[in-house]
C-alpha cells in the first residue's frame, strides 16, 4: 500500500540545537584554548623582555668596555712623584698619596658568598702628555724628553664605581673629581695585574679588566651581563 504525505505537514527530522553538556564541554575547551594563548602571550612578552634588557645591558657593557680599553692602551707603567702607576684599590680607599680619589663605596647587589661574585677593584692611571696645540705639528703623538722616555701628563685618571639615585654607576674621574658616566647598572668592575693574588698568567705591563652588569625586568627578575678583557699598556 503507498502513503501518501500530506504537503502540508512539517516532517520533523533530527533533534535540533545543543544540550547543556555539550554546551559545557564546548566552554571548557574554549577557557582551555583562550587560558594557553594568554599563557602563550605572556612567555613571549616575557622572552622579549628579557631580549630588551639583555640586550641594553650588552650594549652599554660593550660601550664601556670599548672606553676603558681606549684609555688604558694609552697609558702605561710610570712612577711619578715616589707613586707607581696604575694604582689599584678596593672599596673607595684609593690609599696614601692618592686620597683625593678616596670615595663612598657603591653597594653591592649580590652578596660575597655567590660565586659570581668578584671583589671590586678600581683603578688610578696616567695619561702621556701632549703639549702640541691641535692642528699642529705632533698633535696627538706624546710627548718624550731628551732621553726618549715617555712625559706624563699632571692629571691622574680613574674608574670608580659610585651610587647615584639608587643605582650604581662607573665614572670617568680626573683628580678625583669631574666625573663622566661610563655606564649604570654596575654589579662590580675589576682591575688586576700580574702582581694580584688570583689574577693568572697575566703578562708583565698588562691589565685585565672584567666588567658585570646587573638589572630586573618587569617581573622583577635578575638580569646579568659579564666580559672580560686584557689590555697591554703603552709600555708593557
């Protein structure tokens, strides 16, 4: 026998529209998803943060690196006046003959027991003089007295580590005074010589020179930045 359908009459088909479990595990998923990509947002943040103040850290670093070295190449080994130079010191006590340079010491921002740690050391040096006016004839050679030797010039110069606003700064002193930022952030700074306990196999009228910078990022967590380098002086 055929049926036959009434046109009229709506034939219902499958159940329409969701139950509440299903639209329970569908919130589920989507809190999952939307908590991994806020996850995912925030250690990409992170990961650049710690890029940026690395890399500002580094370039700075290398910036003052770049000075020092400049500066010490062009100085040397001299006693002037019963005072050997470069004159090496610890914790702002620059010692007899040289206490114009004494400072307050900067804090330091990690303790002693950590052994990243290094005891700072600051230095005092000369500088050859150089009496030609610029643009003259000599300009920019040093000067040397009738036997050859070197003239040094009157000034002493020197590194030291201060704290300024509540962050430590290397400066560039002459006399003990007019000082010139070198770079911030400064965990500590070293100079030695061969005649330093610990320093190695430095060669005779060299330096080494070790620089660590330290600073937080928007989480407050320690960023640090470290070199190294040894420069052999004028007349080493």
């Amino acid at each position: 026998m055929r049926l036959v359908r009434n046109r009229g009459q709506r034939v219902r088909g499958p159940r329409a529209g969701v139950t509440v479990l299903e639209i329970t595990i569908a919130s589920v998923l989507l809190l999952m998803t939307a908590g991994m990509t806020i996850r995912a947002v925030v250690d990409m943040r992170g990961a650049a943060t710690l890029t940026t103040v690395n890399s500002q850290l580094s370039a700075q670093g290398e910036r003052a690196m770049e000075r020092i070295m400049d500066d010490l190449r062009r100085s040397g080994v001299a006693n002037v006046g019963g005072l050997n130079y470069p004159h090496m010191f610890n914790a702002g006590d620059a010692g007899n003959g040289f206490d114009v340079h004494d400072h307050v010491p900067a804090p330091q921002s990690v303790p002693d027991d950590d052994p990243a740690y290094v005891t700072p050391r600051e230095i005092i040096f000369l500088q050859p003089a150089d009496a030609d006016a610029p643009g003259t004839a000599g300009a920019g050679r040093p000067d040397v007295d009738a036997n050859g030797e070197l003239v040094w010039d009157t000034r002493e110069f020197s590194y030291v580590v201060v704290a300024v606003n509540g962050r430590n700064e290397l400066q560039r002193r002459i006399d003990g005074a007019a000082p010139q930022v070198v770079c911030r952030d400064v965990e500590w700074i070293r100079f030695d010589d061969n005649t330093q306990p610990g320093a190695g196999a430095l060669p005779t009228g060299a330096l080494r020179v070790r620089l660590a910078l330290r600073d937080v990022d928007a989480t407050g967590r320690a960023i640090r930045w470290e070199t190294e380098a040894v420069v052999r002086l004028r007349n080493g």
